[in-house]
C-alpha cells in the first residue's frame, strides 16, 4: 500500500475523534464538519481521476491501482451525499445523537477506505470488523424496535463469517507463510501443487460470501436493510454491504484464475450461487408489499450478477463485475434516499398505500424512474453497459446457460420495475398521496447529483471502458 | 497423556459447561474459566505475550462486561422458558462429534501438515508490530475509536429521564 | 500417539462445535453471545497452534493480540446492543425478534 493513499484513511479517522470535542456546544458544527472533510476527500481524488493530464497519457502514470482510486471515489460520493441528506433529515429529530452518528460515519469511511487500499488479508479483516462495528450502531441509531432488532440480526448472522475468515487466514498461514496478495500470487505462479492454498482461499470466500448476502446466506439483508434509520439504509445498500463483503470476493477471484485447474470447482461454486442470488433476489422482490424490503431483495439479485462475473474469472468478467459494483452503488443509494424522502413527505413507504405519486412529490419520482430503469438494464443509462459485458464475458468464456439465464432475469427485472412504476408513479393519486407533499430541495440535491453520474456513465461510457482497461485488466495479468 | 493435551481437555470442558449451565451466571463464570484455560494453553506454547494479554482482558474485561449485562437483564432471565432437553441432550452430541472427528478430522489434518511450510524468520515480538505490521496498530487504533463511539451512540447522555 | 498439531486441532473442532450448538440450541440472546465467544476462543487456539507449528511465534502472538482487542470491542457492542433492546421491548428472547416478518 503506497503512503499516498493512507492519507484518505487518516484525515475521516482524525475528524471523528475531533466531532465530539468540536461539536460539545454547537450540535450543528458536527454536520459541517462531517460534510467538509468528504468533500475535501472528493475533490481531492476526482483530481486524480478526472485530470485531464492523466486521461491523454491513458493513465499511464498512476502507478496505484486503479480498482482502489475507484472504489475511494465512490465511497466519498456515496458518503458525501449521506451526511448531506442526513444533515438535513435529522432536523431536530431528539432520539438520533447527532455527534456519534457522523463520528460513525466518518470511522467508516476511514475503514472502508483501508479496506480498498490494503494488500494483505489480515488488515483487510481487521477494518472489515471495524466496519460491521460502526454498522450496528449505525442500522440502531434511532432507537426503534425494528432498529435493534435488524441490527442484532446482522450482528448475529455475519460473527460467525468472521470466524471463518480467521479459519482460513490460520490455515493460509500454515500453507503458504505469507498473507499479502503480491506473495500468495508468486507462490502460485510458481508452480508447486497449490490443493491447500486453494482450501484456505476458499474458507476465506466462504466468510465473505456470507458477509455479502448471497443466497443462502441472507436472512439478515431484508431485516437490516428495512429496518434501519432511512439514511442508513442507503448507506449500507450503497457502500458497506459491497465493501465489506464483495470487494473481498473480486480480489479473491483475481486471485483464483491464476490456479486454472485446481480452483476450478471453487469458480464453479461461485458462479452457482450468484445465479441462485440473482434468481432468489428477482422472484422475491416480486412479492413485496414494503418499498425497503423490495429494494433490498432487488440489491441481492444485484449481487447475484457481481458475484456470477467474479466467478467466471476472465479478465472482461472482472471489469464487468466492478463496473456493475460502482453503477449499483449508485443506484441503489438514489432508490433508498428516495425511499426515505417518501417516508419524510409521504409519512409510508408501503407500495400498496402508494399511488400517483408524480404529481405530488414530481423530483423524487422522476429520479427514482431514472434509477429503476438503469437497475432494470436500459439503454442509454449505465446499467445496460455493465449487465451487457457480464453477459458478454459469460457468452464468450463458455457458461452460455448462465448468460441465457441472466438476460432472462434481467428481463423479469425490468418487467417487474415497469408495472411498478406505473402503479406508484403514474396510477391514481391515492389519500396518502394527496396530503403529500415535496422534500426540500437541499434534501433532493444528492439524488440529482446521483442521477447526473448515472446518465454520465451511460452516455461516456467508452472513455470509462478505456479507463478500466487500462488500468484494471491490462494489470491483471501477472 | 502429556500436559498439553490436559490444559486442552480442560477447556473443552469448561465450554461444555458453559453451554449446560442452568443459569447465566455460571455460564459467565465458565466462560471465564475457558479464557483461564486459553491463557494457560497459549503460556505452554512459549507464547507469554499472548497469554498474558489474553488472561488480563478475555478472563478479566470480558466478564466483567458479561456478569454486568446478566445482572442488567436478571429480572426477564426467568421468564423465558429454555428447552431443557436439548441441553441436556449435549453430553450425547458432544460425544458423537468427538468420535466422529477421531476418524474423520484427525486424519485430515494430519494431512495437512504436509503443506506447512517453515517460516525461516526469527523476529521479536517488537518487530514484528512495530515494523511488518505497523497499519494494524492503526486498525487497532481506528476499532478503538469506534467501540468509544458506539458506546456513546447506545447510552446517551441525555438531559431528561427517558 | 498422533503429533501435536492434529491432537490440538481435533480439541479445536470440538470447542467449536460445542460453541455452535449453543448458539444453535438457546433461546436467550445473552447464551448465545457466550456461544460465539467459545467459538472465538477456538480461533485463537487454532492460530497459535499453526504458529507453533510453522515456527513463527511472533507472527502468531501479534495476530492473537490485536484478535483480543477486536473480540472486546465487538462483545462491547453486542452487549450494548442487547441491553438497548431489553430496554425498549423487555425481553431478551430470539423468539421475540419477528417484527419485521415479510
């Protein structure tokens, strides 16, 4: 890991022991703080992203790697625009304790930052517990029932993947002596019969599968995810659940397709389960009556498609699995911020009280439209990019059942969203949706934002495609 | 049987009641008795720093927080009616696993150890935290921070009684 | 008699197992706290004993000492967690936790 880069780590970690110091007497002190510093951070790594300079050189010259610069922005973005929704949802809400909330945060952020950073798996488990810890207060915040009890759901479901974590990380230390990525993959390429490695590599995948919600493992995503406080609920659906679990499953997978015969049963597994997410998440979703919990089902089948393409293992599969990681970041927290604006205007989210809700409450349906119909796959919006090159990759590295059966779900998806939207946006205005009315515009300005980046990533795509070639595939190969 | 194999036996058995205790005190005090073990078993694998650290907070810190929460929960304790059997059924599981993983595991692993491969390095305890390892102190640090904020996040201070 | 390292483990597998039945089996939330706990001690007996038996010590002992601090935070905040709940629905039954049904 390049000293450049802890920076991102530090600054988030060092804000959150100033807030309570900070924000003894002034409370709201502790929201301009929160929202300054993830703006610093944002500013600070779009510079390197987006600089001109770095673009007509086609990257050459940033010798990090380019999943990690990746991953920082979009967990800056997605945070930004939770401590700016937050800021304003919270209001003078009593039971919510401002202070730890963005303290919280703002440890999470440093965490996930060190997550993306590290090249070792013991650091990597050690900020992964930090952010589970930060998670259960953070899904408790506002001391409901349905709060609590989402969290010591989580809490109870996803210990035990950690202990299996650990399982594998004592056996990867019997095996190979050695837990940093750089080594591991020296050890494979240079030929010994790698049957242990691979068992404890695989252990390791077993405890991250389960921290990602993978059918069949989970029984916790739908609790946790409806029953958090609505700002938290986009962020877990946005960031936490995808850095805590399925970028460990990518950076395993990278890893796996380096073995060739010997992990074969393993990417076969993989592949497995992501069709039964993607097929479990899909026909759930359909019998929801409650917004957050068809959101949430609609996030495992999302994963379901990461998960199928880390499976396959070519290095076009890898690019579609992270750039459908970094598209469903965005949807997602565009779909639960809105769910939480319903719940502020509206007073529901359940779908069966909702009606015609376009005219009432006209920006928060219009960027949900925009999200349900990236998620669902539409051209020219960004999911249709990254849905197209996993199947692409599935067709051309032989698992031609497996692309035939995710474009089939794919349509079921947008299908389902269509007669959805038609109901609750579009149908008759029904009581709860006429005493509706607008969020305030500081509130819907993240989602705008949100929805800029999705059209932006559709309409610019190839110079994404040529981004993440360059710096993602092209160094892949060891 | 040497004594290694004793300390261990010792601390399944003191997880076994843990597991059969009635109330959950004992069970608390067992656990504490299963850290003491842990400690003792880790003292005889020339591991003091470990041992020591593990005797002082798993057998000291942990139950004292464990011992604090029954005692905050003590007046429900009575009313949620556990099914005694399975746990009295226990003995008989435990029984089945270990034979079962006498012919089962122990070969297994035992296969495994001819994957292991030497470290050659003999570092200090020192080097190895403070110079290979040092982004864990920051982990450490950064989980410290947030145990100090979830704990201020669950019991607020707050002006009036709730 | 069979070498150290597989005896250690087979008494591994059993703590663990011993620690996932109890969370399997209870129904009060605080025994299945302590079943996880049995559990993690099972994992620090596992990495010391891959220590000794690679040679790196140290390796293990620093492994072990920063396993500790994350174990406390996190029963720290399981405990936190559970005494909140008991405050505001007054139980501590699993059972009880089925109010998001769907």
């Amino acid at each position: 890991m390049t000293t450049s880069l802890l920076a991102y780590l530090l600054i988030p970690l060092f804000t959150a022991i100033l807030i309570p110091f900070a924000a003894k007497t002034r409370r709201k002190l502790a929201d301009v703080l929160a929202n300054v510093t993830l703006l610093a951070g944002l500013l600070n790594i779009s510079f390197i992203l987006f600089n001109p300079a770095n673009i007509a050189l086609s990257f050459s010259n940033i010798t990090e790697d380019g999943f990690a610069l990746l991953m920082i922005f979009i967990i800056y973005l997605v945070a930004l625009c939770i401590t700016f929704f937050s800021s304003y949802f919270i209001g003078d809400d009593s039971k919510v304790n401002r202070v730890p909330y963005y303290s919280l945060i703002m440890t999470s952020v440093s965490a996930m930052c060190g997550i993306v950073t590290t090249g070792d798996f013991f650091t990597l488990y050690i900020f992964v517990e930090v952010l589970a810890v930060t998670s259960f207060a953070l899904i408790a915040s506002d001391e409901s029932g349905k709060g609590l009890e989402g969290a010591i759901k989580y809490f109870l479901l996803t210990f035990p993947a950690s202990l299996f974590i650990l399982f594998g990380i004592a056996f990867l230390m019997l095996t190979a002596g050695t837990f940093s990525f750089e080594s591991i993959k020296i050890i494979i390429a240079s030929g010994i019969p790698a049957g242990a490695v691979v068992f404890s590599l695989s252990l390791i995948l077993l405890g991250f599968l389960i921290k990602s919600g993978v059918v069949p493992f989970h029984a916790w995503t739908p609790d946790a995810y409806e029953g958090a406080y609505a700002p938290v609920s986009a962020y877990l659906a946005g960031i936490v659940t995808k850095i805590s679990g399925v970028y460990a499953v990518i950076k395993i997978s990278m890893m796996l397709r380096l073995f060739e015969i010997k992990a074969y049963h393993t990417a076969e597994i993989l592949m497995f389960l992501g069709m039964l997410s993607i097929a479990v998440g899909a026909l759930a979703a359909l019998r929801q009556k409650e917004l957050k919990r068809m959101l949430a089902f609609s996030s495992i089948s999302q994963i379901g498609y990461i998960i199928l393409a880390a499976g396959m293992g070519t290095p076009l599969a890898i690019l579609g699995a992270i750039f459908h990681l970094v598209n469903h970041a965005t949807f997602k927290t565009v779909l639960f911020l809105n769910s939480a604006s319903l719940e502020k205007g509206a007073g529901t989210s359940d779908m069966r009280k909702l009606g015609g809700m376009e005219h009432a409450m006209p920006w928060t349906s219009w960027t949900s439209i925009v999200a349900l119909l990236a998620t669902a796959g539409v051209p020219p919006l960004s999911g249709f990019w990254s849905k197209l090159i996993i199947i692409i990759a599935l067709w051309d590295g032989g698992a031609k059942t497996y692309a035939v059966l995710a474009l089939l779900f794919s349509v079921v998806t947008l299908a389902y969203f269509m007669v959805m939207q038609k109901k609750i946006f579009f149908g008759k205005p029904t009581e709860t949706s006429r005493n509706a009315r607008e969020v305030r515009p500081a509130m819907l300005a993240p989602v705008v934002v949100m929805c800029l980046l999705i059209a932006a990533l559709g309409v610019f795509f190839p110079y994404i495609y040529s981004y993440l070639v360059e710096t993602i595939a092209a160094r892949i190969i060891l | 049987m040497t004594y290694h194999t004793l300390l261990l036996i010792l601390v399944a058995a003191a997880a076994v009641a843990a597991v059969m205790a009635r109330n959950l005190l004992l069970s608390a005090i067992m656990l504490a008795l299963v850290s003491v073990g842990a400690s003792l078993v880790l003292f005889d694998f020339q591991a003091p720093w470990a041992a020591v650290f593990e005797l002082s907070v798993c057998a000291g810190l942990i139950t004292v927080l464990f011992v604090s929460a029954v005692s905050l929960i003590r007046h429900e304790e009575s009313k949620v009616a556990e099914n005694r059997a399975r746990f009295y059924a226990m003995p008989l599981v435990m029984g089945i696993v270990a034979i079962a993983a006498w012919f089962y595991a122990v070969p297994y692993f035992e296969s495994l150890e001819n994957w292991a491969r030497l470290g050659g390095r003999a570092d200090t305890l020192g080097t190895v935290i403070w110079d290979i390892r040092r982004l864990d102190l920051l982990g450490q640090v950064s989980m410290l921070a947030a145990g100090v904020f979830v704990v201020n996040s669950m019991f607020p201070r707050r002006k009036k009684q709730k | 008699m069979i070498n150290s390292f597989s005896m250690d483990w087979y008494f591994i597998t059993l703590i663990f197992f011993a620690g996932m039945y109890c969370m399997l089996v209870s129904r009060n939330l605080l025994r299945q706290f302590i079943g996880l706990e049995i559990m993690s001690k099972s994992c620090l007996l596992g990495v010391i004993s891959v220590g000794a038996k690679t040679g790196n010590l140290a390796l293990a002992q620093a492994l072990i000492i920063t396993m500790i601090v994350i174990e406390v935070v996190v029963v720290a905040a399981g405990l936190s967690l559970l005494v909140k709940n008991y405050r505001i629905t007054n139980s501590v039954d699993v059972w009880s936790l089925n109010n998001l049904r769907g």
